[in-house]
C-alpha cells in the first residue's frame, strides 16, 4: 500500500520550484495536493499549470479572496487546513512545504495537531527580520520533522539552530532542473534591462519605492537601455497612487509573465535588477547578471560566487547604478559560478530519501 504524502503549496514561484516534486511523488506516492490560493490570479496561474504540466490539485483554497494580511491569511489557512484534513478524513504520513511564503506558516498550527511536517528550501537566513518571509521559513523549519536543504550552508545554519543532523538532507537545488527543461536558446539582444522589485522592505514606504524606481531610472539613462519594470499588484497600487513613474521616462511596466516567456526576458537582458532571490538563482544558470537592491540576502552564495551583487536599498544612487553597470560589462559566467545550486536531479533525491523515511 502507497504511503500518503500531502504537499501544500500557495504561490506560484513555489509551484514552479515543486512541478518535479509533485511528478515524482504522483509516481511514487499517494499524493493529495492542496493549492491554498494565496496566489489566486485564474488566468495568470493556469499558464503556469500548463506550461509546466502540472496537474490539477485535488483541493484549492481561496487564502487570496478571504484574507489581505499576514494574520488573516494565516488564520484562514490554521482553520481551512485542518479542517478539510479531518473532513475528508485525510491521514498523511507527511505534509510537504517549500519555501517561505505565508502558505507555509501553516506548519506551525499542523504541527500543534500532530502532524509530520518536512520542509524544502529549508535553511535559508537573511537574517533581515523586517522580512516576513524570514519569520515565515524560521517557523517551518522549528516545526519540521525533515529538512531538505539546497547547500551544505543552510545545513550548517540549522545545526546552529540546534536541528538535529539527521534530519536535514543536502540536496540541492530544485529551479536546476526546471531551468534546463526550459532554458532559452539563441543569441542575446541584450537590449534592455529587467527589474523585479517586489520585497517588503522596498515597497513598505512610497518613499522607499521611489528611491528604488530612481535608480532604475538613473540606471536606464546611463546605460541607454530600457529598464523592464515587470508589474506586481503591490508595486503597481503605490505607482498609480503617487504617480511615481511621471518623471522616470527610462522605465517602462512589462508584464505580468508566464514561467516561460519570463525566462525568456531575462535571457535576454543585459542585466536583471532584482530583489527576488529566485533571480539569484535563476540567473545563474541563464548566463544573466543580477544586481540585488537590498541589503542582505537568503543565497550568499549567489554573491559569493560572482553570479549576483548586493548593491543595497539606500546607498548613494550614483554608486548603487555605477557598482550595478560595472558588474554587468564585467560578468562571465563558468560551471564553477554555478556549482552551488546542485546537479539537476533534487527531486529524484528528495524522492529517494522519501522512501528510506517512511518504510
């Protein structure tokens, strides 16, 4: 008989990152999949679904429509979770998370009930507490029974954090393998400049946002090239209420994306702005330079390794656009730059470890 594993999933980064997992697990598995909605835009979600052939989910929540806030969502998902688990009398042997979105913070309320939780994209520390996300993957990774962790780094973290060893599997990367199914080919127009500026600490305040949309746009003039600001909800509502892009004639809103055609702008890109940690690894295996405005990230090794530069939130504009278009004429890229996000084949390793677990 099957062992049973339910993935709970909400966002569509998230979907991406786990299109591998969901397939392996349907293989291998009796796999229940449960899509909380915390990203609920019907049309934008079903290119995702259909362009990585994931299959439909066999529950969907609506966290989107019924909750705005942190809390609200949280407190939607500890009830709604829970309660279909019980109702349609569902008894996993583990509950899978990836990642550090709000969908994941329902760990905490399915560990309370006893459930065994695992975490993927476990290990990962900014250490930046203003990051929600930051509280989100601490918390999932406290409650988690397995860890499966993208470098020896964020194994290291979580034994500091008093993790036991045992738990906490090296596996690598799971965008590797996502990336290479889709990776674009061809040469590069390398024409423009994209920007994906969606992070709490760069949108709490007008003020902040602009400061950010003022060096795109110094970036964008000094370079000559059109900067690419892809458009998030979020982002768009602060733009429109203080008229934010009146004067900043090098940026223009693009977008919103699928996974493919995405891939497909930063593949052609100059360079990528990006405070998105998924550009910090996308990149990399694109052959693409990202600059970060923030000041820390996740995935140090993306910096270490001369695939990203941090160039800060709130540094002097001119030196944040001059470090950014010295890092972009310079960058190369190697096999080596990219050795720290795995081999390509993490979902057939969380699978196996899966097995060895649960017999």
């Amino acid at each position: 008989m099957m062992k049973k594993i339910v993935t709970i999933t909400g966002i569509r980064p998230d979907f991406i990152r786990m299109s591998k997992v969901f397939e392996k697990l349907d293989n291998n598995f009796e796999h229940i999949m449960i899509h909380t909605g915390q990203h609920f835009d019907d049309e934008l979600s079903k290119i995702f679904f259909k362009e990585l052939k994931i299959r439909k989910p066999d529950f969907i929540l609506e966290t989107g429509r019924n909750s705005n806030t942190h809390y609200e969502q949280l407190s939607y998902l500890s009830k709604e979770v829970i309660n279909l688990l019980k109702k349609k009398k569902i008894d996993p042997e583990l509950i899978i998370f990836l990642g550090d979105s709000n969908s994941v913070l329902v760990s905490a309320p399915l560990f309370k009930e006893g459930y065994k939780i695992a975490h993927i994209e476990g290990g990962m520390r900014s250490y930046d507490r203003r990051m929600p996300e930051e509280v989100n993957r601490v918390i999932c990774d406290y409650v988690s029974d397995l860890i499966f962790v993208y470098t020896p780094l964020y194994k290291k973290r979580l034994m500091l954090e008093n993790k036991n060893p045992e738990q906490i599997y090296v596996v690598g990367n799971t965008i590797v393998e996502v990336v290479k199914q889709f990776m674009p080919t061809g040469n590069r127009s390398k024409d423009y400049i994209v920007a994906d500026i969606h992070r709490n600490e760069n949108l709490k305040t007008p003020e902040q946002y602009n400061y950010i949309l003022s060096y795109l746009d110094e970036l964008g003039r000094k370079t000559g090239l059109e900067v690419r600001l892809v458009k998030f909800n979020r982002a768009v509502k602060l733009i429109n209420k203080y008229n934010l892009l009146d004067d900043k004639r090098a940026i223009r809103l693009v977008g919103p994306y699928g996974f493919v055609d995405y891939l497909k702008l930063q593949y052609n890109a100059f360079g990528v702005v990006s405070d998105s940690g998924t550009s910090q690894e996308e990149c990399p295996l694109l052959g693409v330079p990202v600059a970060v405005p923030r000041n820390y990230t996740e995935r140090p090794e993306s910096v270490e390794n001369g695939n990203s530069i941090l160039v800060g939130e709130n540094r002097p504009i001119t030196k944040m656009v001059k470090d950014t278009i010295n890092f972009f004429e310079s960058y190369s890229i190697s096999k080596e730059k990219i050795k720290w996000l795995g081999d390509g084949r993490t979902s057939q390793k969380i699978i196996k470890i899966l097995k060895r677990e649960l017999t």
